[in-house]
C-alpha cells in the first residue's frame, strides 16, 4: 500500500508542488512540531499550526455553522496576514490553515500567500470559486493545497449547505484543481444524513480514481446560535468512523488527516495540546474555531502592543483554557463539559469574540455531549508509518500526564448512548 501511495505522489502529483509539500510542510512542518515540543519542556506554548480564519463570508448556509457568515464582511487585510505570518515565521511556524467563511470570497486571497513562498498553506473551501485560472494561479503558487468539502449526495449537500446546485460547483472546483495538477484534498463533516454515502470504500476509491491526493474525515460538532442536534453521530456512528479511518489507511494509497486521535488511538484535543489555536477575522486569538471568546488579538493597539510571541506565551485565558481542558477530558471540553469552559471564560473576563454577541448564552444553553473521547475503545493505527509519525509528530506531548479520564468522561460516552 504504501508503495502504491509513493507511486501516486511521485507519478500523479507534480514535481514542483510535491517538493514544496515535503519542504515547506513535511520537513519545516516537522521541525516547528519538534521545537513546540522543547518550547512545552520550558512551559511555553506558541502552536506549530495556527488556523486564520480570514473572512466571515460564505455564499453558503450551512447547518449549525457558527461563523457569522450573513453579517458585516470583515476580513484580515494583507497588513495584518503579513505580520502575522512573519511573526509565526519568527517562531519556527512554516504550516498555517487557511479558514473561513469562505476563503476564496477575500479579495486578496492568493496574493497574500504568494508572498510566503517559503510557508505552506492549506485552505478550507467549498471550492465554488475555484475557477480554472485560480486553479492555474494556485498551482503556479506551489504552495497551497485547497481542501474542499463535499458534505453528501446531491440533495444532501443542498440540504446540509443551505443553496442549490452545490456539490455540482464543488465538483467543478475540484476538477479544476486536479486538471492543473494542484495538490489537492477532499474533507467530509460526517453526520447523520451524509456518514452512509461517503464513509465508504467506494467513495474513497472514487476520490483515488479522480485523482485527490488526500482526505479528511471531521464529525459534525452542534455549534453556534442554530445547532443542529439531529446532526450528530451517535458514539457508535463516531467509533464506526474512527475504524474505517484506521482501515482505509491501512490499504488505500491515499493519505487520511484526523486531528482527535494519537498512534494509539487515545483520543486528544488540539487546543488542549496547545498544537493549534485559531485566529478569526477579526484578528481575535481564540483556543479554537469554536471556542469563540478571547483575550488577545493579533492586532497592535495603543494598549497592547506586545509581540504575537508574547501575546501566546504570556496569556493567562490560554494557557487556563488548556490546563481545564486537558484537566477536564481527552476529549472535546465544549462539548463534554461546557460548564466548565463557561465558568473560565467568566473567570477570565474573556470576550464574546462573535458579530452576534451570543456566545455565553449558547455556551450555557449547550447540552452535554459524547466527543472523541471513548475510554477503552481505542483504536491503535494499523498503519505503522502514521503509527511512527504520530508517536513524533502527533500526540498529547504529555499534557494529560497520566491522569484518569475515564471517570470524567461525559455519560453519553460511558454509557454508550
Ligand atoms: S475544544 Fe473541542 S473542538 Fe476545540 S480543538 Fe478541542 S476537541 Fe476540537
């Protein structure tokens, strides 16, 4: 299998783009995860990869997102993306996720990330606007991978997307990626209208044949003012989810991203292991896309005008919000305990960093729910080469430090419900 994967990336994928990959995202990537791991040793944290979140707008309308995407257009100007990035670049970051809205509705865009050529750059997007000349532009760039998402069939997209016609202008944005050769990934919110079309081998045979390079399995999360509960995977939705993942990777020459689990299948938070963080379009540092209350923000004001360093390493609210989470389960604290995220952001005066201003109260209003976290079900990587790198690359790095979650673990996920 994994001789039939180097045959693709070396046959399939262009030479240029696939040594731009391995440099600038395999090996760079690589380092800035090694040296977060030293930085931990000395207690400080500044994650390897940040999330930006460049716009708010979206042609679309998904079910339970929680980007303000009908609200006032704001987005990161050059400016501010150029500083941030230098500023990441100063502390070894050459990785960044490009987020949205969608990010192909900022003006500026592709000339933002040209000027980074010695980074990398994976944007999530609907791919709608990825015309045949973006797509040419994007491969020109070399380092920017677009991963798009399809959410189901036909009807299913419509319905989960809020639009017509979408998953047909997806595939188009798709194809024109891989007709210039661009590396390019397909992504899947699993929930319960889209998980028995697309979490198969079938599909993911089809995505092989069509050329993707990659793909990422995420699980619908009911966030936002209008979550939608009905969504959700049911714990052995998610577990089914977590098997196939495993499996394909095992026997399919296509590579498979998930950012809850480590080699050994214990499950983990990527904001509590402090690997990644998020920064909306309003330049807020924020734990993560969903944890949308903040202290900090990217932007130097006359009151604040420390470095990002200093705004990473030096915040209270953060480095609180990954001790409670790491403290609190191995899983996902909004969703298994959003008592306790409350209660922090409370202590911390943290701001309701949304347009709409009703995070708190849909934070109080949330339901307990299952996460990733499912103790005694783990599923170890068959896989050895994600085995040995996420033993590298991709684990807790010692935040849950042996503490027992499985008597915290919210009931849903004991009990199996
Ligand atoms: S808090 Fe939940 S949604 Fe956010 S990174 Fe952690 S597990 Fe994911």
């Amino acid at each position: 299998m994994m001789l039939k994967m180097a045959k693709r990336m070396l046959f399939e994928a262009d030479k240029r783009l696939l040594w731009k990959l391995a440099w600038n995202m395999g090996v760079k990537g690589g380092m800035s995860v090694l040296r977060h791991k030293s930085r931990l040793k000395r207690g400080e944290v500044f994650p390897p990869f940040l999330y930006v979140s460049i716009i708010n707008s979206c042609n679309l309308r998904c079910q339970g997102c929680w980007v303000d995407v009908a609200h006032k257009q704001k987005t990161i100007d050059p400016p501010a993306f150029r500083k941030l990035i230098r500023e990441a670049k100063q502390m070894g970051n050459s990785f960044f996720g490009i987020v949205g809205g969608e990010p192909f509705m900022h003006p500026q865009l592709l000339d933002m990330l040209a000027e980074f050529p010695e980074c990398y750059f994976q944007i999530f997007t609907n791919g709608h606007f990825i015309t045949d000349e973006r797509a040419k532009r994007i491969r020109e760039l070399g380092n920017v991978t677009p991963l798009i998402s399809v959410e189901g069939t036909e009807i299913i997209s419509d319905e989960r997307r809020g639009r017509t016609g979408v998953l047909s202008k997806t595939m188009q944005g798709l194809q024109h990626c891989l007709n210039n050769g661009v590396f390019t990934g397909v992504c899947t919110s699993l929930c319960r209208t889209n998980i028995d079309d697309l979490l198969r081998e079938v599909w993911v045979d089809r995505l092989i044949e069509m050329g993707v390079l990659y793909t990422w399995f995420h699980v619908y999360r009911p966030m936002g003012p209008n979550p939608n509960a009905d969504l959700c995977l049911s714990p052995e939705q998610a577990m089914k989810a977590r098997k196939f993942v495993v499996e394909m990777r095992a026997k399919k020459p296509i590579v498979i991203i998930d950012a809850y689990y480590d080699g050994e299948g214990q499950a983990l938070c990527p904001a509590a292991t402090g690997i990644s963080h998020h920064i909306n379009p309003w330049g807020d540092i924020e734990p993560c896309p969903i944890v949308q209350f903040s202290k900090e923000s990217i932007h130097t004001t006359a009151e604040d005008g420390r470095t990002l360093k200093e705004k990473f390493l030096k915040s209270d609210y953060l480095r609180d919000f990954r001790a409670v989470a790491a403290e609190a389960t191995r899983g996902c604290i909004v969703l298994e305990r959003p008592d306790l995220l409350k209660a922090l952001v409370e202590k911390h005066g943290a701001k309701d960093v949304t347009a709409r201003q009703t995070a708190l109260a849909e934070l109080a209003a949330m339901q307990v729910r299952t996460s990733q976290y499912s103790p005694g079900n783990e599923v170890p990587e068959k896989n050895l080469l994600y085995r040995i790198a996420k033993r590298v690359f991709f684990n807790d790095f010692g935040v849950y430090n042996g503490k027992d979650h499985s008597q915290t673990a919210a009931p849903g996920v004991l009990a199996g419900k």
